[in-house]
C-alpha cells in the first residue's frame, strides 16, 4: 500500500515513470508492472499532451484521501 500511496502521490501533478520509480524506490520493471495495474483500476493516466507523464485520477485522489483517513484512524488521530 505504501509503494502505490507513494505512486499516487507522486503522480498528482503529473510525474516521469523516472520520477517515480526514484520517489516509490522502485526499479523500472516493477515500477513497469505498478503503472500498468494503477491505470487498469482508473487510479493513474498516461498523460494525453505528454507520452511519457503519468497523472493520478480523481478516483486515484479519492483513494489517497481515504486511505490517508484511514491511518490517521489507526494511529489514534480524531478528525477536526
């Protein structure tokens, strides 16, 4: 969960499968493998205007923000 939350974020500005192979620590193979099964569940996109940039969906978001409620629940972190 955390390589994917990793990807995810990284991509919500738009990011290089370099950029994230760096930021998830990741070689290019399973970076290869983690792309094509986000953007099969609609949680990434191949940038249209550039070929070679990732972007995470809106339902990419969604999962960032549940999951990132979802921690916080279990590290004790009411909501405010």
């Amino acid at each position: 969960m955390r390589v994917v939350e990793a990807i995810l974020t990284t991509a919500l500005n738009g990011a290089s499968k370099t950029r994230i192979v760096y930021r998830a620590n990741l070689n290019f193979k399973m970076c290869h493998q983690y792309l094509e099964d986000l953007a099969s569940k609609d949680l990434l996109k191949l940038m249209e205007d550039s070929p070679r940039r990732y972007m995470t969906t809106e339902k990419g978001r969604e999962f960032l923000d549940h999951y990132s409620k979802r921690i916080l629940k279990n590290l004790g972190f009411r909501r405010c």
